[in-house]
C-alpha cells in the first residue's frame, strides 16, 4: 500500500483572501471569510444573471410559440 493521500477535491486558495482553505470551511479559510462571502450573498453584491423569456413564452410546454 502506498502512503501518498490523494484529496478529493484540489486545493484552491480562499476565494475572499487568497489563503489556504481549510477543510472545515471549504472552500473558504475561515468563519469570518465565510460570513463575508455570505454577507455579499445577502447584500445583493452577487449576483446570478438571468435571461427573461419573451411575453408570449408557452409556460405550460416550456417552449418559445412556432413562428410563422
């Protein structure tokens, strides 16, 4: 048997202060990170785009109407 551990996930720095991550804040390196992406979660900072489907979009097929 060989006694090289291979993570289960690669090491990445912290996203909010480029430290090491700790397992138990993954993939952050500590609480307060944690709490300070959190707070930017909360605060509207971040945000995910989204695309809005035009007014006639059939909600029932979840398809666009056929085009003439």
């Amino acid at each position: 048997m060989t006694d090289n551990v291979v993570p289960l996930r690669p090491s990445r720095p912290c996203p909010i202060c480029g430290k090491k991550s700790a397992p138990s804040f993954h993939p952050f390196c500590s609480k307060h990170c944690a709490d300070v992406d959190l707070n930017r979660w909360l605060k509207g900072s971040y945000a995910i785009p989204a695309v809005e489907p035009p007014d006639d979009w059939d909600e029932a097929t979840g398809e666009a109407p056929e085009q003439d």
